[in-house]
C-alpha cells in the first residue's frame, strides 16, 4: 500500500485576472535534484514566470524555485531559466502562434503528478484590456452575490 503524498499545487492567480488563455498545455521541466525538493516543499512562486523560445526549445523565466534549506554547496539559483519539455510538434505550433502580436506564453500552475514529477501548465495567452477586467470583476461579484443569497 502506499502512502499518499501532499498534493502540491502552485498557481498564479494573477495570470488569469491579466490574461485570457486561447490554448493550454502540460509541460514536463527539467529540475535539478535540490529544485524538486524545494518544488515538494512547496517553496516555488510563479508570478513573473514567462515563456521564450531559444533555439527552438522551450524555456521558462522568471520562475522562482526557493534554495532548498538542506542543499549544500550544489544548491541551485533560485531564478534561472529552466527548460520545458513538450512534442516537437507542440513546439512548433506555439512557436508560430507565439510570433503573432499580442500573444505570449505564460505559466500559469506547477503541479506535482502522481508519479512525483514536477509539470508545468502554460497558456498562449492575449492581454486583457481594462474593460474586459472591469467586467470580469463584476461578474466575479455578482457571482458572489448569488452565492451568498443561496446560502441563507
């Protein structure tokens, strides 16, 4: 029988209040050994993370892996770029999509699957302009309110 681990979900709850997401993907990362342990502890933060192409590779910046408190003298740094890993035939797709103005790649959520492996959800994303903000606030408002006359 095995035991059942912590579900460890990290998200960045700005991302989708400044954007609107046109596509999603799952990627895989690739984490050095003191960067997963800090992802398990729940020590990583999202919220200026973004995506760049590189030589046709996928990278993640911005992403902030704390110093896991027990590495030594192999701890990693807390803000470097790290590599996705996604089909080449997804690359290529966003890549394409990505040269369009106004688009952008954002993460968005750091999860870690069953399998104890750290993913990554990106978004291609468009900015929202102020107005499509408003309304999305209004909407989250109305909603509460809905909520809160059901309750009584």
């Amino acid at each position: 029988m095995q035991s059942e681990r912590p579900k460890i979900e990290i998200k960045n709850k700005k991302a989708s209040f400044e954007y609107e997401f046109l596509e999603r993907y799952t990627a895989g990362i690739k984490l050095t050994g003191t960067e997963i342990k800090s992802i398990r502890a729940g020590k990583a933060n999202l919220v200026d993370a973004y995506c760049y192409f590189t030589n046709g590779e996928l990278y993640v910046k911005g992403m902030n892996v704390a110093e896991y408190e027990w590495g030594s003298y192999s701890n990693h740094e807390p803000y470097r770029d790290r590599k996705l890993l996604l089909r080449n035939k997804e690359l290529t797709k966003l890549f394409r999509k990505s040269q369009e103005k106004g688009l952008t790649i954002i993460a968005y959520r750091l999860f870690v699957n069953e399998k104890g492996l750290a993913k990554l959800d990106i978004a291609l994303a468009k900015g929202k302009k102020q107005y499509d903000k408003r309304q999305d606030l209004k909407k989250k408002d109305a909603k509460r309110e809905i909520d809160k006359m059901m309750k009584v």
